[in-house]
C-alpha cells in the first residue's frame, strides 16, 4: 500500500467513525427525552420505509417508533426526522412485504388522511401484529368518547 492508499483508509474510517457516533449520540438523546413506560409501545430500532408521497427516492432509516395514547410518532435518528399520525386520522393499518418499491418481512403500514389527501407510511418492527392490535384497540377508545 502506497501513502494515498493509507490516506484514503484513513480518511474513509474517520468518516464512518463520525456517523457511527452521530448516530450513537442521537440515539442516547432521543432515549433520554422518552423513557420507557411513558408510552404503550415502543420500538428502538424500527426501520422507517419512507411515506408515499415523498416517492421512492427517499433515505430510510432507523428511529424510535412510539405509539402513545393520541398518536403513533417516529423520530428518525440520522437524518433527524419527525413524523406524528394522530390515531383519528388514521385510515387503514396493516402490514405488507413491500413499500416504495422496497422489500421488507411483514412491515407495519399505515395509512392516514393529511391535508393533501392520503399518505401511507410503513417501518419494520417486532411484532406487527401486536402493535396493529394495540393502535386499532386505542382507535377504538378514541371513537367511542
């Protein structure tokens, strides 16, 4: 190996380095502004599949996925992202292999009204199935008020 070669490992690993403690740092910080037991469910490391509408261009990503007593959040560790779907705006959940044109096993989707018309979202979680009871038990308290 000459000394670009060195210089370039160099400067790749330092690169890498840095984002794996960005992300480490955001993770930590996202963990400590939601502590366990605060929510119904909670996801660590659930894989944001992006929502419809920004295509399939978009960078998915790992995140916090909450399901509080109103709301499903998500909070994207890098690039810093939030998204929160109000329980009564939420049209139809399920779960499906595929989302924008990427292939996942049993992603949990979720499709919601906006301002714009319709928007669908998908993350893959443990336990899909647990988490479309839960949301859909909690639908129905918020309906029946």
């Amino acid at each position: 190996m000459d000394v670009i070669e060195i210089g370039m490992l160099v400067i790749v690993g330092s690169v890498i380095s840095l984002l794996f403690f960005r992300i480490i740092f955001r993770m930590i910080c996202v963990r400590s502004e939601h502590r366990d037991g605060q929510y119904i469910l909670t996801s660590y490391l659930s894989n944001f599949y992006g929502v419809s509408s920004k295509g399939m261009k978009q960078v998915r990503g790992n995140g916090l996925l909450y399901l509080a007593r109103t709301a499903i959040c998500y909070e994207m560790y890098v690039p810093k992202k939030r998204l929160e779907i109000p329980l009564n705006k939420i049209v139809h959940i399920g779960t499906t292999n595929r989302h924008l044109g990427k292939i996942g096993c049993k992603l949990l989707k979720v499709t919601f009204k906006t301002e714009q018309g319709e928007e669908t979202a998908a993350w893959s979680v443990n336990d899909a199935e647990h988490w479309i009871q839960e949301i859909n038990m909690l639908r129905q308290q918020l309906s029946s008020k």
